[in-house]
C-alpha cells in the first residue's frame, strides 16, 4: 500500500511535524531558533562526509549535527556573543559543505535536494527511518516534557527541585540533531528549522498553557504538510518550500486573527 | 511529630565554599548550615556574593572549593529574585502551580488563597503585576510542604508596610510546616527583627550571629554603617505628614539646599 509517492511523502511529511511540534515549541521558548539553524546548516558538511565515507546519510549527518551543537555549547560564553557565534559556525559549517561536495566528482549528487529536500522521492527504506527518528525525538521530549518546562521557566527553581537543566539540555540537543537527520528529506538544511519554528509560533496565539501550544502545533505542521502536497501537485512547485509556505500563511492568518480578537476584547 | 527527632541535623550544610567567577573569588571558605524551624538571613552589600552562595547550596554553581550536604530527601521551596517567562510561553498560574507535579483544584485554590491572590488560577503569569507574580512564585514554593523555603530578595517591590507584613507570614509559615527559611534581603531593618540568625556576607563571613548581637559588630557596621542611618532615617520619617503643615527645622534645610 506504500506504492504511491504521495501517499509516501504524506506519511513522511506527518512524522517530521509531530516530532517537530513539541520539540519546536522548547526551541521557540528557549530562544534556540538560530541554534538550530546552524546544526542544520552543519549537515550539509554531514552529506559530503557521509557520501565520501559511504556511510549512511543519516547517520553522517547526526554526527556532525551532535558534533556544531557540541562545539557550539562549549564555545558559547567565551568573549562572542552568542548570535556572532552562531553565525560563525553556521554559515562556515554550510561553506566548508558546499565546498567538500565539491570534491566529490565521482559522486553524482543533486546538492538542491539535500538543500530543499526532496520528498516526492522518499522510499520505504527513508519512510522507516524519518518514522524511527520521529517516534525517539518525541519519546525524549515527552519524557523530559515536564522537567525541561521548568528548566526553560527558570534555571534555579529546577536545581533547587532536584533536576539537571545541563543533562536536559543535552538530551533537548541530542533530539534536534536526530530531527535534523531525518527531516533532510523533507524539507532540507535550509528549511528544517522553519518546520520547527513556524508551527509552534503560529500555535502560540491561541494557547493557554504549553501542552495546548504543542498540539496546536503538531495539527497546523499536519495541516502544512497536507496544503503543501496538495499545492505542490496543483500548482507544480517543489514540495518542501511549499510546505513551509503553507505553515507561513497559517502563521500569519493565525496571529493576525490573535491580535484582532485581543484588541477587540480590551475595547 | 517526626520532624523533632531530626531537629538537630541541619537541613543543608556547607562547609568553606570557594567560588570563583571570571578570576574573581566570589566566595571565600563560606561555612553555613540552617536546621529545621530556623529563621537565617544573609545581609550584604550589593556584589557580595548572596546570591551566589544561594545559587551554590541549591547546587547551580560549580564550586571550587568546599562540599554542599543536603539532608536525604530534603524538599526546597526556592523563590527566585526575578523570573522571566518568555512571551512565547504560554503559562497559566495553575499550569505553573502544576509544574511538574499535578495538584487537584483544591490545593491549587488553597494554596493562590493562602499566597492572597485568590481566583487567579486561570490568569496567564505574564499578565500578574510585579507584586502578584511574587506572590505566585510563593504559593508554588510553598504548595508541597517544603522542609526549607529560600528566597532570594522576595521583598523586593514591597512597600514598607508590605515588607513587615511579608516577614510576619514568613514566621507563620515557619510555625505552620516547622521548615527551615533561608533569605537574602537588602531590608536590613526588617529582617533584623524577624530572623533567628543573621549572617553578614561580604565575599566571605564578616560576623553571624542573633541580630541584636550582629547589628551591634564592629564588621557589620564597618559594611552597613551609613546604609543603616539613611535607613532608619526613612524609617523614622513620617509619611503622613503634610511637609507644608509646619516648618521643621530638618526639612527646611533639605529645602533651601534644593534651592542652592
């Protein structure tokens, strides 16, 4: 029943956003927005090691994501502020990538689809990977869901409570390497980090408490992905951008309507 | 009660705490324990190391030196100088109430009533004002029963009248649950009257002991000793007191140096 394309690049869409939904919510409320888009910009430099070590995709570019999101933590608080820092990195990581799939001229890559993804070509093999990755992230984020909320409120109240805001971290950087890993397919280097940010953002508007943000979030990511598919066979446009497109426009409509509402009720 | 037996084993015990920041040694051999039913308060000056020696006992600074013993099982109630809750986060009162551990409607309401900020349960936190922020971040320290309550300049934001009245809940609070309440505060006069044990920190113990005996050491008004006037002078100042009514020798001063 797999055999259809789009049927495979829906289920493939619908696991990256579920996954993404809760863990895009800690990266909205930790200000670790462009955190992630320098890990993601680091895999490129995953594919072209993984490609000239011919090892998995996959797993190349975990390693190099787990490796940017280490060296970032460590060299973060020393004399650059942050945002330097991350731009340093991020766009380094992408140059020094760009250039080693270069190298590669025996290998014929199609570096846009590593770039914007390419999730009309997702095969079963990539289906049962995005799903494995997809189903641990939300299993380390849910599991933690409650001590990383404190640790994201303050710091201090979840030492004095007995957690571990740094072992957390670790497991919060841990889950948006494998994502990044996964998501590839979908979406891209370039775009992952829109699917994390834009659906919880939009989200945000209507939520009361943090658990109503994420399940906002998952179904406008579900919503995205199904108006970006569709987009993409009607309009004939390439399915990862137009995904992310769709997620924009329900962002925008959402907070615009948040504010009418809100300026409304204080009149 | 059970707690009695326990009486004499303190809560947490720090001994010779070194802690150093960018070079700079913020705390120099620091010793303290605090036991059950005692009221401790750490006075200052301003960069004096308060809040690190706080941050250290809950175990939210590398130290360099010395060891931190919590009592097994030891609960801590820690509210926090400032909090910040970033605007994307949406965050009920009761949903911070619940974190991480769910209470039932009944303790959440008894306890936003005891903290006096009744019926505020579904308010989000970002829209409370400085004081009923405060006052939430108390009721969910309180909420399970803390063998030690530390808080760190709750006073802040608190009027005269509001701070003596905060000390006195905090004497309640301590006969209520016989917890141990450790307190960083600026309010040197207030705290002077409420706490069983003052220490004074400038870096490392300048002095400690009973208030009476502390206010009156030569190390604790070597650090306080203008600061102290100034406060007693607002203190004795009378604030009802119409400055037009009558010319007061002390204010008609103020008045012609205002001129000059």
């Amino acid at each position: 029943m797999l055999d259809d394309f789009m049927l495979r690049a829906g289920l493939a869409g619908l696991g990256v956003v579920l996954a993404a939904a809760p863990l895009g919510c800690f990266v909205v409320w930790r200000r670790m927005a462009f955190f992630g888009a320098a890990t993601a910009h680091a895999a490129v430099l995953g594919v072209a090691l993984s490609l000239a070590l011919s090892v998995s995709i996959f797993a190349g570019v975990l390693a190099v994501s787990l490796l940017m999101a280490v060296l970032v933590t460590a060299l973060s608080g020393r004399g650059y502020a942050m945002d330097t820092l991350l731009g340093v990195l991020a766009h380094a990581a992408l140059a020094f990538g760009l250039v080693a799939v270069s190298f590669l001229s025996d290998v014929r890559i199609d570096l846009m689809a590593y770039l914007f993804g390419d999730i009309l070509a997702v095969g079963r093999g990539d289906l049962a990977v995005i799903w494995g990755g997809a189903v641990l992230v939300l299993g380390l984020t849910l599991w933690r869901w409650q001590a990383l909320l404190l640790e994201t409120i303050s710091d201090e109240l979840a030492h004095a409570e007995g957690h571990d805001p740094r072992r957390d971290s670790l497991i919060l950087t841990i889950a948006l390497a494998i994502i990044i890993a996964v998501a590839i397919k979908v979406v891209g280097v370039l775009l992952i980090t829109a699917l994390l940010i834009i659906p919880a953002a939009a989200a945000r508007a209507f939520s009361h408490t943090p658990e109503q943000m994420a399940l906002g979030a998952a179904g406008i990511g579900m919503l995205s992905v199904a108006g970006g598919l569709w987009g993409s066979w009607h309009l004939d446009t390439p399915t990862g951008p137009s995904i992310v497109c769709v997620a924009a426009l329900i962002f925008a409509a959402l907070t615009t309507l948040g504010r009418v509402i809100r300026a409304k009720a204080a009149t | 009660m059970p707690m009695t037996a326990t009486k004499q084993e303190p809560l947490i015990e720090a001994k010779g705490l070194d802690v150093r920041m960018g070079g700079q040694r913020v705390l120099e051999h620091v010793d303290l324990s605090i036991s059950a039913g005692e009221i401790l308060t750490i006075v200052g000056p301003n960069g004096s190391g308060k809040s690190t020696l706080l941050r250290a006992l809950i175990g939210a600074v590398r130290l360099d030196g010395g060891k931190v013993t919590h009592a097994e099982g030891l609960r801590i109630g820690y509210v926090p100088q400032r909090l910040h809750i970033d605007p994307t986060l949406p965050l009920t009162v009761r949903r911070f109430l619940n974190l991480p551990r769910q209470h039932n409607k009944a303790q959440i309401e008894q306890a936003l009533e005891r903290a006096g900020i009744p019926n505020r349960a579904d308010a989000a936190m970002t829209a409370l004002s400085g004081g009923q922020f405060q006052r939430a971040l108390m009721a969910r320290a309180l909420l399970d029963q803390p063998d030690l309550l530390i808080l760190d300049e709750a006073s802040q934001g608190l009027d005269q009248t509001g701070t003596a009245d905060f000390y006195r809940q905090l004497e309640q609070i301590r006969d209520e649950l016989n917890c141990g309440i450790l307190l960083v505060s600026h309010d040197l006069h207030v705290v002077m009257r409420a706490a069983d044990r003052v220490i004074c920190l400038n870096h490392h113990i300048c002095c400690q002991g009973h208030p009476e005996a502390v206010s009156n050491a030569p190390e604790y008004r070597a650090l306080f000793g203008r600061y102290e006037e100034e406060a007693l002078a607002i203190f004795r100042h009378d604030p009802h007191h119409h400055p037009h009514d009558h010319a007061h020798a002390p204010e008609a001063e103020v008045e012609a140096d205002d001129a000059g």
